[in-house]
C-alpha cells in the first residue's frame, strides 16, 4: 500500500514538472514570434503570378523530358514538384534546395533566358550595319590638295561615294578627282569609285603616243565613262550612280558629269559652274528620252523618266539604259592664278544651297575642311535628307608657273 502511495506521489511531481516545461515553451515560442515579421496573405496579384509560375515550371519540365516545346502538359512529377514549391512561397517563408534555406525571399532556380543578338542595331549614333561590315555615317577626310566631308541621309544605306586618284603617272600635277551619288544601292557606287578613275587614266596611257591634242584627251574622259558603265551592267545589277569628275592635267581642267553632281570654281571669288545637271527640267534631255520611245512623267512637282528615275543621265540603271545614258559632258578650262579651288558635291549640297552661297562660305572659312563640314551641316539645318558629300580641291598646285 505504501509503495502504491510512493508511485502515486512520485507521477504527481513529474506531471507538475512536465507541465511547468510546456508552459515555458509556449512562452519562448510566442516571444519567438513576436520578433519575426508576419508572413502576409498573398494578393491575387501574386496568386496569379504564383499560378503562372507553376504553369511554367510544369511546362520546363516536361520540354527537358520529350525535348519539344510543351504546351503546358502536366506530367505527375512536375505536378508534385511545382505545388510544393508553389505551397513554400504562398507562405512565403522561403525555398529550400540543396540545403540551403532564404528566408523572407523566393529563390527559384531556372533556365536562363537565351541571348538574341539583331543583326541590325539602328541605336548605333556613329554607325550602321550593312553586309556584315559596319558602315560609318559620316565621314572627314582631308589629303594633299583636297578635303571631303560626307554624310548619311535617311535612307537605310548610305548611297554616296568619292574617289581620288594623285601623282598619275608620277606627275604631281595631274591628278583625278570624283564624287558619286547613287541609287537602287550601293552596287554601282562602289564599282564607279574604284574603276572610273583607272579606265579614263588607263584611256590617256593608250593616246600619249599619238600626240593628237586635246579632242583625244577628251575622248579618252569619254571612253572611260562608257567603259565602266558597260563593265557595271555587265554585272547584271540593277543599281545606278550620277558622277561628277575633274580631271587635272598640265594646267588644264576637265569637268565631267552624268547626272546631278555639281563641279563649281571659284574664280576671283565669283561661282562659276563648270557642270549641267542632268534633269528632266532640261528640255533637250526631256526631248531625247520622248524621241526614243520612253516618256516622262511629272510626279509630286519632279519629272521622271518612265515614272520612277529623276536623272536622264547616269551609270548603271539596266532596266532604263534604253533612256538612261552614260555619255558625259565634258568642259574645259586652262587654269590661271584666279582659279582658286573647286567645290565638287552631289545633290544633296545643291538641293539647299546655291553655287554662290557655297563659294562665300568656303572663303569666310579659312580651314577648307570646317568649310565642307559646315556646308553639310547648313543642308541638312534647311532640310535635306538625303545623303551629302561636299569636296573641296585647292587648284593654286595644278597652274602653271606664268598663268
């Protein structure tokens, strides 16, 4: 009886002291609490995210699995993978994985997003990408006797170019310079850059010794526009290019041109140009294209050779060569002291700005670079568009001693 009593009195102190623990646990549990910052309900704003998320989660799973895209098809193992995590953070107590545990914050690890780089990046402030190769928009050069500023319309491609060609044959007084202006592309720009030069110095090599003047020295000028034009449409390119040349040669100036590029000289101050556009303003050349069979429309004020081309004459153009042709005109000058430099741009000056005004602001400015520069720049702040390249070339080396 007495050991009964005894186990009666020994469970009664350890209930007691079992009961004292459990309050102080509760105790240390609720201080706990009251330090950690509640985990609010999530909005439907984040319950939608949620349900998003573990519609992904479902799909990645199932595009690793078949290795197709998938269509939100619901495998179980996703399924069961993606409510556990979407159950840990609706609580928002965190993402445990590989034994790692955040709380306050949702880590969920995924597939990183594949990098697409554009083949065109039109953010580009100094360049733009055309064939693979970066195209610059605008352009400064300055060399012996000649300086050039360039730059880029509103087309997608820049559609001018120059060539220069010095010392020909040795001779620093005999020299080729050109500015080209293209259209339909750069096909034909390029090739008359790099081959109209060559062909007329290679016509002059071909008459040095026949020593018949000059009405030979301009038919070579002559031969050699034709010649490049036949060697571009040979290449079956439907592209074209209006050209202005001067060729310098003991202390004689030959201007050439087809099309809207513009040779003016400055002489004695006084703008004197030495070139005709080719336009359908022109009646002669309104004329000849109606005579052989083409005729001219005027669209939105411009005359146009069957509709679409806005020069009468030009390199290239195959599908308008029955109309378009490359036959230059050519005029001569015997440089003297009061020659003192050539502007040679294409339309793209002569649009916004008259022979004069161009002349003034070359002589005002005393570097002939800033001068071409600023020539740019006042076209394009009247409005222009299009592509603009001015040269300007110093003639004071190419006169004669006594002239």
């Amino acid at each position: 009886m007495v050991v009964v009593q005894d186990l009666l009195w020994a469970f009664s102190i350890f209930s007691l002291v079992w009961y004292f623990l459990q309050g102080l646990f509760r105790v240390i549990s609720m201080a706990l609490s009251l330090n950690s910052p509640p985990c609010p309900s999530p909005s439907w704003a984040s319950r939608s995210f949620i349900d998003r998320l573990g519609e992904c989660l479902v799909a990645e799973e199932c595009s690793h699995e078949t290795g197709f895209p998938s269509k939100r098809r619901r495998g179980e193992k996703g399924l069961h993978e993606s409510t556990d995590i979407m159950q840990k953070i609706s609580l928002g107590c965190g993402v445990q994985e590989e034994g790692e545990v955040k709380k306050g914050s949702v880590k969920v690890r995924k597939r990183p997003a594949r990098i697409v780089v554009p083949e065109f990046c039109p953010g580009f402030d100094q360049f733009c990408e055309r064939g693979g190769r970066l195209e610059e928009k605008e352009i400064e050069e300055e060399g012996r006797d000649y300086c050039l500023a360039s730059k880029k319309g509103k087309r997608e491609v820049m559609e001018d170019g120059y060539g220069v060609m010095v010392d020909i044959q040795g001779d620093p007084q005999q020299a080729f310079f050109t500015v080209i202006d293209g259209h339909g592309g750069r096909a034909a720009v390029d090739y008359v850059a790099e081959n109209l030069g060559k062909n007329i110095v290679k016509a002059l090599e071909n008459i040095e010794d026949s020593k018949h003047g000059d009405n030979q020295l301009q038919q070579a000028i002559h031969g050699g526009y034709l010649v490049t034009d036949e060697g571009f449409l040979s290449k079956d390119v439907s592209s074209g290019a209006c050209a202005a040349s001067v060729l310098l040669k003991d202390g004689e100036l030959h201007a050439a041109n087809v099309g809207d590029c513009r040779v003016v000289l400055s002489r004695n101050g006084v703008a004197e140009p030495l070139t005709n556009d080719h336009r359908l303003c022109r009646e002669d050349e309104r004329s000849r294209i109606e005579n052989s069979g083409g005729y001219v429309h005027c669209i939105n004020g411009v005359w146009r050779v069957q509709g679409s081309l806005a020069v009468s004459r030009a390199i290239g153009d195959l599908h308008l060569k029955e109309w378009i042709i490359s036959e230059p005109e050519i005029k001569k000058l015997h440089l003297t002291s009061d020659c003192k430099f050539l502007i040679v741009a294409s339309d793209g000056l002569w649009d916004k700005v008259n022979d004069q005004e161009a002349v003034d602001l070359v002589l005002r400015e005393k570097n002939p670079l800033e001068s071409c520069k600023k020539l740019v720049d006042l076209s394009t702040n009247r409005g222009n568009k299009d592509d603009i390249t001015v040269m300007v070339i110093n003639l004071q080396r190419f006169i004669k001693p006594g002239n």
